[in-house]
C-alpha cells in the first residue's frame, strides 16, 4: 500500500488547528477516506477532540511541568526536546493505523513548531515522500493589513525552515460577513490591494519599509492565496483537498485518477 500523505497543520494559538484536523477527517471519511489524527501538542487538553495517536501518552505538559519544577513556557521547551526522542514509538503507533492521510496537530506555541531542531528533527523523521503543512490564518489576526502581512511572513518562515510545499488556510470564515472575509481573501490573491491596505493602515507610512515589503510581498505572491475554510460550518474542505493534493503530487492532482482506499 502506498505510505499516506501526511498534513501538519500549524498556526498561531487558537487559530483553529485542533478543530480544523478533527473536521477535515469527518471530510475525508464522507469522501470514502481514512485518516489518522495525530496529536503532537503535550499541552493539548481538547477532551472532546480525541486523536487517535497522542504525544501525551509519552510526554505531557503538567508533568513536565512537576518533575522538572518548570512554568509552562520552559515546560513546553523543555517538552518540545522530549517528543523528538519519542518520534520512533510514534512512528511504530501510527504504523498501527491503515490510512490514506495523517493530520498532524502541532502545539499551539508556533514559535516551538516552527523554530527549535526538534521539531525539524520529528517533521523529517514523519515525514514520507508525500507531506505538506497546512499554515491557518485566525482571522482575528488577518483581519488588519498588518496582521495579515505578519502571518504571512510566518507562513513563509514555517515553509522556508521545513521546506515542504504550504497552503495557507483562513479559519473559521462564519466569523466574517461576507464583505469582510473578500477584503482578506483579496490580500492574498493581489499584493497590491494589500500595499494600498497596509499604507492606508499606517497615518504616517515608512515609505521605505512599506516599498521593500511590497517587493517581498509581491514575489511571494504565489505563496498567498488563502482558502477559505469553517471546521463549524464545514465549508471549504474541498478546495483544502484539491491543493494538498497538488503539493503531494508537485503540482499535478493524481489522487483524482486513483479513487479512495478500497475496503
Ligand atoms: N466560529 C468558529 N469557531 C471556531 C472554528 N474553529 C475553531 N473555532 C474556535 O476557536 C477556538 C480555538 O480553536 P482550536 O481548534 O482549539 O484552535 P487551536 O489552534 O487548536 O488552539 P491551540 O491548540 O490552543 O493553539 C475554539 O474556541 C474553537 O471553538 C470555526 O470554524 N468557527
Ligand atoms: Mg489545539
């Protein structure tokens, strides 16, 4: 059988990774689909969203915490180091699993998923020749010009440390009226409505910060279309689909020709 595809799903605290995993495998099972959740966040105390392997089986936060007389923060870092000792028992407990796809939820601390060896030591240590990250937009973040713009350079970070194909995800769209939910989409789909946003934004512009910004902006253009998603409404889990298949497929969607796992 073919390895699955593996999806890590990242973002800043609370932009929706945890439930977006939980309601794009509902997705995945009404397209005939098996997908496996695995949790990689020690802290995650979601008690109603259930993965099916957990990294607090091995490592959890609160006891990191007491055992080595930590406060959170140091807990999480501390912790962060102990999952990529733990990657190979993962490994054997997903290899348990028969399935076409595995969500990955990562801790809500970015800054530890995106930034410490470790978790470059886990990605590269999970990840088989079909894998990409998932980047979500929390729309109480991408909502302002500058919000925007700085998760935008976080998605660019996340991709440029891991160097695995990214989609970039606007959560929980039922949030957003539809004006303002095309304004954001907008951003990402035409650098330049975003310099007039953004130099709209600030009553007194850098002018030169804001040209050279608008330059990175614009050749990252290909990088910032964002797919509108709600995990409540469970809108826009198609469109989700169809671009991690590009990424798994380096452009080309073959999934299509090859139909769900068979029974
Ligand atoms: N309205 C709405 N709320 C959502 C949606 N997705 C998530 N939320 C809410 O946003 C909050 C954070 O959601 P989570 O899925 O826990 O986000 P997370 O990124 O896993 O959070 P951490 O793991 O704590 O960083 C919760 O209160 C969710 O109920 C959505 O699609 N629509
Ligand atoms: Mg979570």
């Amino acid at each position: 059988m073919e390895e699955p595809g593996t999806v890590y799903f990242t973002g800043t605290a609370g932009a929706g990774k945890t439930n977006l995993v939980h309601a794009f495998r509902t997705w995945l099972k009404g397209e005939g689909y098996e997908a496996t959740i695995l949790n990689l966040d020690p802290g995650n105390e979601n008690a109603e969203l259930e993965p099916d392997v957990d990294i607090r089986e091995w490592v959890r936060l609160a006891e990191v915490m007491q055992e080595h007389e930590l406060g959170p923060n140091g807990a999480q870092v501390a912790a962060a180091d102990m999952i990529a000792l733990k990657v190979f028992d993962v490994k054997q407990a997903l290899s348990e699993f028969r399935s076409d796809y595995v969500l990955v939820d990562t801790p809500g601390q970015i800054e530890l998923f995106a930034f410490r060896e470790a978790s470059r030591a886990i990605v590269d240590a999970l990840s088989g020749e079909r894998s990409t990250i998932a980047f979500l937009f929390d729309p109480a973040l991408a909502r302002t010009p500058n919000g925007f713009v700085s998760l935008l350079l976080l998605s660019a970070t996340v991709e440029f440390r891991f160097r695995l194909p990214t989609v970039n995800v606007l959560t929980k769209t039922d949030l957003l009226d539809a004006a303002r939910r095309e304004e954001i989409l907008g951003w990402g789909d035409e650098p330049g409505l975003l310099y007039d946003a953004v130099t709209r934004e600030t009553a007194t512009p850098d002018l030169q910060l804001s040209t050279e910004l608008f330059r990175a902006m614009e050749a990252m253009a290909p990088l910032a279309t964002l797919l509108p998603t709600s995990s409540k409404a469970m809108t826009g889990m198609d469109a989700v689909y169809r671009q991690l298949q590009a990424n798994f497929a380096g452009g080309e969607d073959l999934e299509a020709s090859q139909g769900p796992t068979e029974e």
